[in-house]
C-alpha cells in the first residue's frame, strides 16, 4: 500500500511551481489530490490530468487566495468530492521586491492577504475536517529566517508571520493529532524565481550548493511531512534552500 493511500490533500496554488510539485508528488504517494489556482485553468487541468494518472482521484479550484470566502469554500469542495481532508497544503503565495521607501500600504495588505490571510482561511476552515494524523504544512521561505539584500521586506515579514502561525497552531493542535510544519525554500526554478532570471547570478553566488532547486526538491519535504514516519514532528520549519542561509 502506497504511504498516502486512502489520505486527500489540498495544495493550494498547484497549477505551477512548487505547489504543482507538492500536488503530483502526494498523489504519487497515493493521496487524493485537490488544488487551487487563480488564473491558470489550462495548467492546472494539466496537473489534474497528470495527477488523474497515479489513479486517483484530483480536481481543480479556481479560488483567488486575496479572497478569504473563496479559500474557505474551496476547503468545504475539497471534503464534499473528495470525501475527506487529511493533508494541507498553503502553498500559493506571491513575490514583491522594492525599497521600503516605494511600497504602499495596498501592497502591504496585498501581500499578507495572499501570502498570510489566505493560510490562516484555509486552515481554519480545514479544522472542520482533519482529525488525528492531520497534517498541516506551509510554504515559507530562506528569507524569513535571514534577508540577504535589499528589496525583501514585505515579503520576509509575510513568510516570517508563518513561522508565528505554525508554532502557535502546532501548540493548539497538537492535542488533536494534527502536525502543523512549515518548508523553508530556497531559490527554486519556477515562474516566480527562474534559474536563468536577472538576480539568479546573485542568488547562486549566495548559495552553498551554487545550483537552483527544482520543485521536487520542495515535494519530496513536503511527502516526507505528510506522511506518516512524521507524525512526533510539529511546529518545526523544514530549510531546504542548497545552504542559502548556512
Ligand atoms: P509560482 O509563481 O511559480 O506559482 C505560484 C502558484 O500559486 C501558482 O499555482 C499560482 O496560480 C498560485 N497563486 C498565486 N497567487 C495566487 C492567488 N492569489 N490565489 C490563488 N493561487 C495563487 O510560485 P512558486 O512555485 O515559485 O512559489 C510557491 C510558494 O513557494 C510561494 O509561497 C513562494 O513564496 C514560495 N517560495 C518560492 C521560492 C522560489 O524560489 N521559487 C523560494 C521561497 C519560497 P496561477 O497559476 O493561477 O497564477
């Protein structure tokens, strides 16, 4: 038996990137599989597809993660078809890098509604179904732990709210069963962050390992933590960056 089978996760932002790493590789663990997404249909159908070939069950949700009700409700979708919640995971997040000096405070409030609001709606909302053997597993950042250069302020101080949320939730959960982790990335190829982007010479020449990570890197974490042989582990961040931060 495969070590996620009869398990459903929900990856939110798995059209691309990592969380579309993190969706195929639990489904390749055996879990059934529900992602999000906010404009990327085609792509996430993709995944969906790809997903649908591990033989089980996935499906799509368009659901904006600036919009808390949307989140919530792609939470209740996920337990209505898939018939049960067992793994979470807020992953959907946006990059913003400018002087202090030039953000504005819609850009404040853009950044935590995605990057922080939107993970605390999803995990409020899964608490209606998770039960023991729970998982909960944000998708932080290097950067909340150590800022390298300029320009990464809002962004640091949104993934660095996580490192709060995952200990206090982990604390309040724990009784229940549910583990609550956040992964660290480092610079990992995607759209967001790509191999061969403007500040990717930058960012090797910060690095241990001077190579991009790929989002398997992030899954295999991320299948690690949702599963089973984790279960004594909670309110724990996972760096897993080529030594960005070492
Ligand atoms: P990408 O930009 O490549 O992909 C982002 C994914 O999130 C897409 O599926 C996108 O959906 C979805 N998404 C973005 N905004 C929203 C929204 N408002 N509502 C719903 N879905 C949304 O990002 P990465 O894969 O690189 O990043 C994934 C996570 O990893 C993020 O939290 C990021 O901060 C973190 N991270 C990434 C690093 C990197 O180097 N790549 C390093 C450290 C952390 P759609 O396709 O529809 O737009």
């Amino acid at each position: 038996m495969k070590k996620l089978s009869q398990q459903a996760a929900l990856i939110t932002g798995g059209s691309r990137g990592i969380g579309a790493a993190i969706a195929k590789r639990l489904a390749r663990e055996g879990a059934d599989v529900a992602l999000t997404y906010q404009h990327a249909e085609e792509k996430a159908e993709a995944v969906v597809r790809q997903i649908r070939n591990e033989g089980v069950k996935a499906l799509a949700i368009r659901a904006d993660s600036a919009d808390p009700e949307a989140v919530m409700k792609a939470v209740d979708r996920t337990q209505a078809e898939l018939g049960r919640l067992n793994i979470l995971v807020n992953n959907a997040g946006i990059g913003m890098y400018k002087p202090i000096a030039e953000f504005t405070v819609g850009d404040f409030d853009r950044i935590m509604s995605v990057n922080v609001r939107a993970v605390f709606a999803a995990s409020h909302a899964a608490l209606k179904y998770l039960g023991k053997g729970g998982r909960i597993i944000h998708i932080g950042s290097c950067q909340a732990e150590r800022m390298p250069g300029p320009g990464g302020s809002l962004y640091a101080m949104s993934k660095s709210a996580l490192v709060g949320l995952t200990k206090g939730m982990a604390r309040d959960l724990g009784p229940r069963g549910i583990t609550v982790n956040i992964i660290h990335p480092g610079p990992v190829d995607t759209d967001m962050n790509p191999a061969d982007g403007p500040s990717a010479g930058y960012q090797r020449s910060l690095m241990a390992i001077p190579e991009y990570g790929s989002g398997e890197d992030i899954a295999a974490m991320a299948a690690y933590l949702a599963g089973p042989e984790s279960g004594y582990i909670t309110g724990a961040g996972f760096t897993v960056d080529g030594g960005t931060n070492a």
